[in-house]
C-alpha cells in the first residue's frame, strides 16, 4: 500500500493522483453537463484526490474513476447534484453492501488509549498481521471491502496531523474497492475542556481549539458566539479529515440528576434552540458541501426526561417519563424543529422507550405511546418526526441498540429489530455488528428492500455532499497548522471567560487584585474525586506563571485570602433511587474540608456546575462564590484577578435541597418547578436560570 502525499484541499495541483489521467470520450452512461452546473457556481472545478483509481478527463475536466471501468458514470460526475448521483449509484449497490453501508461502527486507531496493542481487546481492537495505521485494528480492510462498512466512529484523541495521516489510510482501503466508495469519519464532540472523557458522550480534548463545555457555552448566553465557535470547528475538523459529528445534544435539561446534563445547553427551551440553530449553520454552513461538518443532533425527542435521572444506557432506566401534559411539546421539541429549519443532515434517536405507565398522553391525538425504544418507536419518528414536524433528513440510532439497549424489543431475534426499526423510519444503525444480519430482515422478508435503499440514497448523497467522493484526502501538516491556530484559542478562551458566572460577592472579596495580593498570601485547593493535589499543583504553577505578584501559602493559618475550585463527580445511589445532587465523599466533596478553609480565611469558592449540585452546604460560609462549566483554568484565573468582568448567566437551575429535587417533575426544567426548587443565599438571591452578577475589571 502506497503512502499517502500531503495534499491541500485548494491546491492548483492534484498530489494524490498516482495514476495518468486517463483521457476518454463519455462512456454509454455518462451525462453531459454543462459548467454552468459546477456545484457552489464559483466557477471552480473540485480537486480529484486519487490514490488507487485512475482519473478521467472528460471534454477538459477531470473525474475520479471510481468504480474503474474507464468511462465516466453519472454518480462519478461532479456536475450533477448529489441527489442524481446517490440515484444513480445505489442501483449499483448489492443488498450486502446497502446494508453495510447502513451502519456506522467505532474504528479505533492501532496501538491507541482507545484501542491498545495486542490480542484479546475485543473485536474492535484485536490486532493483526503486524501492520500499522488503519490495519492494525482487526478486520479494518475486511470490514471496508467485504462488509461494506463506510461510517466510522473515531474514539481516540490523537495530534490532528497523526488523525488526518490515520484518516487517509482508511480512505486509501475505501478508495480501493469495486464501487470506491469514500469513508465517512464520525466523532463526539473533540472541542471542549472535558476532564471526564467517557466513551460515546466525548471521548477527545486539547487537541483542537478548546472551548469550554457545552453548558459552558450556554452561559455565555450568545448563540452568536456559539455559531463562531462551530464555524472554527468545523474548519478544524474538516482540516483532519472528519466530515459528521454526533453532536450535539438538543436534550432540554428537564431533570437535575441525569447524568447527562453537562451535554447539554441547559434548560431553557428557547436558548437550547437558538444554541442549536447556531450550531447546525456554524457547523454544517448554510448547505451541506466540502467545508462542512454533517451534523446529527441528538437524542430525538428529547432524552432527559427520565425517572430520577436514571441512565438510559442502563436497563433501570429504560423509560422516558411525561407525568405533565404537553411538556414533550413545550419544553423538548422547539430545539429540535430548531435543529430542523436549519437543516440538520441527521437526528439520532434517543434510547428510552416512552412510558405509558409513567406518562400523561403526549402523541398527538391523545394516542400512547408504544413502549420500545426510540429507534424502533414508529410513532416518535415516522409520525412525529416526519409527519408532525416535516423532518427530511435521516435518522441515526444511537450506538448498540440492537445488542446492548434492544428496549421494548428484548424478545425478537437481531433481524426482527432490524426490520422493526428499519419500518419505524430509522436508516443508519450505530455500533451494532454484523451487516448479514441487516440483510437478513430483508431476505427473509421482514423488511422491504426499498427501506434499505432509501436509506443507502441518503447516506450516499451525504456522501457526495461534502465531496468525499472527488477527494476524501487531506494534508496532515495543514491539518495540524488549522488545530492549532493561536487566532482560534483566543476566541475559545474569551468564551472559557465568558462562560463563568458570579454567584456572590457581597463580601467584596472579588477581584483579588494585586494590591490584596501584595498584602497577604493565597491558599489554593481543588476539591474532588481523584487528582485533587495534582490539579492542585497544577492551579498554583499557573498562578506562579501568570501572577508573580500573587504570594501562594501551603499554610492554611497563615493565609489572609483562599481559592477553593470544587470540582463534583456524578455517582448513582442505587438502581432504584439513581443519581444523588448532594455534595459529598461520593462526589468527592470533601464538605467538611472545604468549610475549614472557609473558616479559616475569606473564600473565593468556585463550584463546577456540571449538574445543578446542591450547594447550600458548602456556599453558605464563602466570602465569593462563582460557577464554572468545565473552563480552562485560565479563565476562572482571569475572572478572580479581574482582567475580565463575569458576564457568564446560569444555563440551569440550582436546586434548594434534595426535598425540592426529590419532588421535582422530570420533565419540567427547574425554573418552571415553582419559587420553592431554586436555592436562595442568605441574601435571599435565587440562584435561577438566567442569574449571573458582575463587578468591575481592574484598571
């Protein structure tokens, strides 16, 4: 296998074509097109990236040669819309690859965190034949060119320079088969602080432009900058050859325990669908093509309402609960049909399965719910998605919901769940195995072959939309230069401070400037569940670098002024009771700690928001008190010096005790809860939705 050329996407000259163009007349199904139909109407031909396919040229213009037959086919000329093409192309397909096509699988990098070296790390990440790159994860050239796969999911967080090298590895394999067609590489969320990467949320940080966390980006309260930050992303990604994400979320956070809260935009209904607008035009641009990032928003229609914030990945909390009328409408559907006008590519469907025990009628008409999962649920995408709120895109499952969350439809065999799903109006199926199995609910005459086709047409024309088919290939050294672009990081950093909200400070202990500074000596601490002391270390080395003239103490006797960051850890009491809000050992809030610092010297308490903790506990006995987001630690270093006024607004609502989130309704979002749910400090200010104060910068 030949390597690949560096190769920039604008450049005059194609590097990647090993081959000769091939000059030939049109072949007996090539279309004439006239320039005037270059797709975009810049008057610019695309660039052909080719590696192992011959290149055409056609009346002066060149086109890749996919299927290597040496004449120019409809779905190879780039003068048509993607629409043709993918028309075309499908009819060339076999049932075996339509269905591989169909499912988008995690593709780990060899010898990566994700997937490590050596046998008996599962089917994903066996090794094999002693090979590097994209064939050193078992079975990666097998499940391209025998299995038809093309969606990938990437989980490792590798430099931009080593993703695109490994991305145009796996392009080659793609390239070289019968129809050529091009891999789509997916990803979670890779721009944001995240100190918590966990599987199929957001497993990748630090090496793009880094952002603060997606409630982060709801407090700045600016879907302007929002849109800014996606438009910078995608560029980033596309750089390194990503064209779809699995973002972000358009959950409306209705209930404070769920786990899954810091995905998310907060809970107000309106902001949630302005973020999300923002997000698909940033990322996606104002139509699909090679600049853009295909978005899936997710979890349709809406995957926080769930019975004590219990985790739908889990079979305790499989149900999605409606106890109130017209919620799912009110408060979970706006950031999706959001989502929709601006004309997201994809909408990936929530696991839960609704529940008519625990709900009031929600559908239209007052009819209940089936109770099965939302890739299966006919009702939530056919007729509520589709029907209801004129969705044309495609529908993509969440990962592994044939296998590991199947809910509502644990007694039929695979195929029965591919055929139920696949008639309920889902078209491309996440993590979910072998795609004879896909095939088989259409042989053995569960499904129609017409879904599988539908399906295919969409997933190609997506294809062809970002110009994967002309050139898949990027250039790694460009790729590493855009990552890593100093304008980029200015921006996320002055949303890193934007996004910090002030709480309290009517001790006046706020901004620690360098006259206070001067005069006395700083005890810092982050509190929480495991690194405490070397982020510790890590917060004072910064404040050694940045502010020389701050004086650090280890004394805590001696220190005239402290900075407590409390940093939570969500944790699940039982299966029964799920998540707790209280700050604690299992959250790893030392509590009893944190009020002797309190006691000891005025405290400058930050609390890291990332669900809405009851903090009355550790709040009452802080001098200042301000909210974080997963932010840069620079940042809430800017804001305590007073190089930046806090601007940052709650995105959620922080709950009076446990009683108030004990009551509460899951799918009511807390500021709709009544006056008694929202915590209220001494001064008797309620720390709600949209409360955030300020102070003047220094100088």
């Amino acid at each position: 296998m030949r390597s690949i050329a560096p190769y920039a996407r604008r450049a005059t000259l194609s590097l990647l074509v090993l081959a000769l163009p091939l000059s030939v007349g049109l072949g007996t199904n090539a279309t004439a097109v006239a320039p005037a139909q270059v797709p975009g109407g810049d008057g610019h031909d695309p660039q052909i990236g080719a590696q192992t396919k011959s290149v055409l040229t056609v009346h002066g213009k060149r086109f890749k040669d996919s299927n290597g037959n040496g004449r120019l086919n409809r779905y190879e000329d780039w003068r048509l819309p993607a629409e043709q093409r993918a028309a075309d192309l499908v009819t060339r397909m076999t049932l075996q690859e339509k269905a591989g096509l169909m499912l988008a699988d995690s593709l780990n990098m060899g010898s990566s965190r994700s997937c490590p070296a050596g046998p008996g790390n599962g089917l994903l990440c066996e090794t094999g034949n002693g090979r590097s790159g994209a064939e050193a994860t078992f079975g990666t050239t097998k499940r391209i060119q025998d299995l038809g796969e093309r969606y990938f999911i990437i989980r490792d967080n590798p430099t931009a320079k080593d993703l695109a090298t490994w991305v145009n590895r796996v392009q080659e394999v793609a390239e070289n088969t019968r129809l050529g067609i091009p891999a789509m590489m997916v990803s979670n969320p890779r721009n944001h602080v995240n100190p918590d990467q966990a599987f199929g949320i957001s497993e990748a940080t630090g090496q793009f432009s880094t952002w603060p966390g997606t409630l982060g980006l709801a407090a700045t309260a600016d879907p302007a900058l929002v849109k800014e930050f996606a438009q910078i992303a995608a560029k980033e990604w596309v750089a390194s050859g990503i064209h779809k994400g699995y973002m972000y979320q358009a959950d409306v956070a209705t209930e404070p325990r769920w786990t899954r809260v810091s995905g998310t935009f907060g809970e107000n209904p309106q902001l949630v669908a302005e973020i999300t607008q923002s997000l698909v035009e940033g990322f996606q641009g104002k139509k699909l093509g090679p600049d853009g990032v295909s978005m899936t928003v997710k979890h349709f229609p809406g995957d926080g309402a769930v019975d004590k914030g219990l985790d739908p990945h889990f079979a305790s909390g499989q149900f999605a609960t409606y106890p109130t009328p017209g919620s799912l409408t009110k408060y979970q559907l706006p950031s999706f049909k959001a989502a929709i006008k601006a004309g997201t590519t994809s909408i990936m469907s929530y696991y839960n399965a609704p529940s008519n025990a625990l709900s009031v009628p929600q559908l239209k008409g007052g009819a209940p719910f089936e109770e099965v999962g939302g890739a299966y649920n006919k009702a939530i995408i056919t007729d509520l998605l589709r029907k209801q709120l004129g969705y044309k895109g495609y529908v993509n499952t969440d990962s592994g919901i044939m296998t590991t969350t199947p809910w509502g439809v644990e007694d039929l065999t695979v195929p029965q769940r591919y055929a139920k799903a696949l008639n309920a109006g889902s078209n491309l199926f996440s993590v979910t195995g072998d795609p004879a199995l896909l095939a088989q609910a259409v042989t053995s005459g569960l499904a129609p072959e017409s879904r599988l086709t539908e399906s295919a047409q969409m997933l190609l024309t997506e294809l062809f939309r970002v110009g994967a088919f002309e050139n898949p290939y990027v250039d790694p050294d460009r790729a590493q230069t855009i990552a890593t672009a100093p304008a980029s990081q200015a921006k996320a950093d002055n949303a890193n401070r934007k996004s910090v909200v002030l709480l309290r400070n009517d001790r006046g202990l706020l901004p620690l400037t360098d006259g206070k500074a001067k005069s006395g000596k700083l005890f810092v601490e982050v509190v929480t569940k495991t690194g405490g002391a070397a982020q510790t270390e890590a917060l004072k080395a910064l404040i050694r670098r940045t502010d020389p003239s701050v004086v650090l103490t280890d004394n805590l006797n001696e220190a005239t002024d402290a900075l407590v960051w409390a940093r939570p850890n969500t944790f699940t009491v039982s299966d029964a009771e799920g998540q707790s809000l209280e700050l604690n050992a299992d959250t790893g809030i030392d509590v009893a700690r944190i009020k002797a610092i309190e006691a000891a010297a005025p405290t400058a308490l930050a609390v890291n928001l990332t669900n809405p903790w009851i903090i009355k506990d550790i709040e009452a006995g802080a001098a200042a008190v301000l909210g974080t987001f997963d932010v840069k630690s620079e940042a809430l270093m800017d804001v305590v010096r007073g190089r930046f006024a806090p601007t940052g607004k709650l995105p959620i609502t922080l709950p009076a005790d446990k009683h108030a989130v004990d009551i509460s309704k899951p799918d009511v979002p807390g500021y709709d809860e009544g006056p008694g749910y929202v915590y209220r400090d001494h001064n008797g200010t309620a720390y709600g939705l949209g409360y955030g104060a300020s102070y003047r910068t220094v100088g």
